[in-house]
C-alpha cells in the first residue's frame, strides 16, 4: 500500500531584512505582528471570543492583550490589571479587535521611525522607559509567544494552520 503524501502547509518564510541591527528586530517583529493579525482575521464568532483550553484564553482575548501590550511599550499607556486585557466586550467582534490591534500597531511604528538609537530610551514622557533594543526584543518575544497560542486556538476553532 503506498504511503499517504503529505500536504505541505504554506507557511510565509520569516522576513528578509537589511543587516542592521534595527533593521532586524524591526523586521521580525512586523513579521510577528502581521502572522498574529492574520490568524485572528476572519475567525469565525462565537468561536473567537470562547475558551477552547482550561486557562480560559481566547483567540479574540490574545489580540486584545497584544493591543494593550503595544499601547503601554511605545505609546506609554498605563495598564493597572494586566488579567483584564485578556477580556474582549460582549460588543466587539474578530474585525473590531483587529482593526483596534492594526491601529496600535501603525502608532508604535510611528514613534519607532523616529528612533535612530537602539541603545535610547523608548520616548515616554512621564515615566521610566526601556532601551529601543530592550523593547523591541521583548515585543518580539511576548508577540512572538502569543502568536504561539493563537495558532493553537485557531486550530482548534477550524482547522486552520500556518502563518
């Protein structure tokens, strides 16, 4: 009996960047921010907004956090309840958080153009502030991790893999 082809999944290669250091980290993390955005995308409802594992985590609810992530990093939100971040109104749908995420996003990399030293402070007036490079790798690995789980939960809604 022959054995069964595998269907190769097509999943978008990480980014080609330029060699420079902010070049890079700013490449993988736009690659990262894209990959979350697009899983979330067109999920369908109730699915997105329910718990598919025992934590309670939700498709809709790591968009929302990552919303809130990007928010407090580079536009210098405050977050008292990071838990309640993770929570999405009854009201908003898969289009409403992502397009709530799409916008956070475009802000940060505004403030990101104008960083030319990865070693200065992310710009926050009021309150203490990270490296660029610090907040950047950290926005890498905290996208990085969520996405993570955003793959598993899609999955399990409909299927759906890949970037």
């Amino acid at each position: 009996m022959p054995t069964p082809r595998r269907t190769r999944r097509r999943d978008t290669p990480p980014p080609r960047t330029g060699s420079g250091e902010a070049e890079v980290l700013r490449g993988f993390l736009d690659y990262l921010r894209t990959s979350i955005a697009a899983k979330v995308e067109g999920a369908p409802e109730p699915q997105a907004r329910t718990a598919a594992v025992p934590s309670g985590t939700t498709l809709l609810g790591v968009l929302a956090h990552l919303t809130f992530v990007e928010r407090a990093m580079f536009l210098g939100d405050t977050v008292t309840d990071w838990q309640a971040t993770f929570r999405v109104a009854p009201e908003d749908g898969v289009g409403d958080v992502v397009a709530r995420y799409r916008s956070a996003v475009e802000r940060a990399n505004e403030i990101l153009d104008g960083c030319t030293d990865l070693g200065a402070p992310i710009p926050r007036p009021g309150r203490p502030a990270p490296s660029v490079r610090w907040a950047l790798t950290h926005m890498i690995e905290e996208t990085g991790r969520h996405a993570g789980h955003a793959d598993i939960l899609r999955e399990l809604i409909d299927g759906s893999t890949g970037r």
